[in-house]
C-alpha cells in the first residue's frame, strides 16, 4: 500500500516556508536569553523540517493517527520518492546518524 503525499506546492516554496519556521524558532529561543551555541546543533536543518512537514500533512490526512514504525518509515520513504532532492534528508531522519535529537521522530513519538 502506498502512502501518497499530498503535494503542497513546490520543494522551493517549501524549503522557503521551512526556513522561515526555522527563523522564527531561532529568534524565539535568542529572545528567551539561550545562547546560540547550546541550541544550534539541536535544531533540524530546513530540508529535515520539509520532510517533518509534509509527514504532519501525511498524519493529518490520516485522521491525525501517529504512525508505528513501518508506516513511518514508508511515508518517510513515499517523501523521497516524492521529492527526491529531500532523499538525504530522509535517510538521515531514517537512522543514518545518532539519536540525540530531542525532536528525532524515531525516538519523540513512533512505536
């Protein structure tokens, strides 16, 4: 079965719409006083926030039910078929890298 994306807009207006949610994180966590260099590193990069986007789209078109682990990762793996420039971005928030991340979905809310 196949978990089809709802295609928004383009990868450009959606990195665009990411980067400006990512600025407004930045600026909110800068005006409550926390030094850049504690939080930075923690923050998604703007493709990996696309990705997390479009995988709230998929969980909203499914009656806002959380994914288990296999549908997680089947969306996540519809996304890079879907947009493949995100593909990186996918394998990364697939585990190719350590799960420090307190926003890391593989660890925040799939079972």
């Amino acid at each position: 079965m196949t978990e089809a994306i709802p295609r928004r807009a383009s990868l450009e207006v959606l990195r665009a719409e990411a980067a400006d949610e990512l600025a407004v994180l930045i600026q909110e966590r800068l005006l409550g006083g926390e030094d850049p260099w504690d939080f930075m590193e923690d923050l998604p990069s703007v493709d990996e926030l696309v990705v997390y986007l479009l995988r709230a789209d998929n969980i909203a078109a499914n009656d806002g039910v959380r994914p288990n682990a296999a549908r997680h990762y089947r969306v996540l793996r519809q996304i890079a078929l879907e947009y493949p420039q995100l593909t990186p971005a996918v394998w990364k928030l697939l585990g190719d890298g350590p799960k420090y991340r307190r926003w890391d979905a593989s660890i925040a809310d799939a079972s």
